[in-house]
C-alpha cells in the first residue's frame, strides 16, 4: 500500500513527501505519509489522483477530507494515512515533529 501510495504522490508531483512508520505508536494507522502541493488546485488534483489510483488497486472505504477547500486534504486508506497541505499550512501543523520517533510519547498521544 505504501509503495503505491508514494509512487502515486511522485507522479502527482507532490513535494517534500515524508513516510513516518506508525507501527506501535499509534492504532490509527501503519504508516502516515505528509505532502505538499503548491497551490489549493494542486492538493485537489494529487488527492484525486492518489484515491483514483488506490480505487485501481482494489483498495475499498477511501476516506477523504479537506475537499473542497484543500489547504490540507487527509486521505485514509486505513492502513496509510496521507496529508496532502499547502506548504504554509504544513509548517504551521508541522506533524512530522509531532509525529516523529524523537517526539515525547505523551505529546504524540495529544495529538
């Protein structure tokens, strides 16, 4: 799943793509994946493209939010979740600090 997700965000021209493992530190997913796009149409157009792509490979109950406004879209797959931001709001969150293995535990559980 992974694998087709990232290839997906290149083909998409997503920028700064980061893969974080959540595997043990959260039962919310396996792994989430933080992206950037440059502009609001180019976060619609790489999370249509990521779900058109995740439906082809037979991944079934793709949730999507964020639309129709994509400064920040989240697409779950269940086992990947995917943030796709415009880059200032991407800073502003920052969740690959939040999320990253040096975080402390009890501020990732805040999260």
């Amino acid at each position: 799943m992974l694998k087709t997700v990232t290839a997906c965000l290149e083909d998409a021209k997503a920028e700064d793509v980061v893969s974080l493992d959540l595997d043990g530190k959260a039962a919310l997913a396996d792994q989430m994946v933080v992206a950037s796009g440059r502009s609001n149409r180019h976060v619609s157009a790489i999370a249509d493209q990521l779900v058109e792509k995740l439906k082809e490979a037979g991944v079934k109950d793709v949730r999507i939010e964020g639309l129709p406004h994509c400064d920040w879209v989240l697409v779950d797959t269940g086992d990947v979740i995917v943030h796709v931001f415009r880059p200032e709001v991407r800073s502003f969150y920052n969740l690959e600090k939040l999320w990253s293995p040096h975080a402390p535990a009890e501020q990732r559980a805040a999260g």
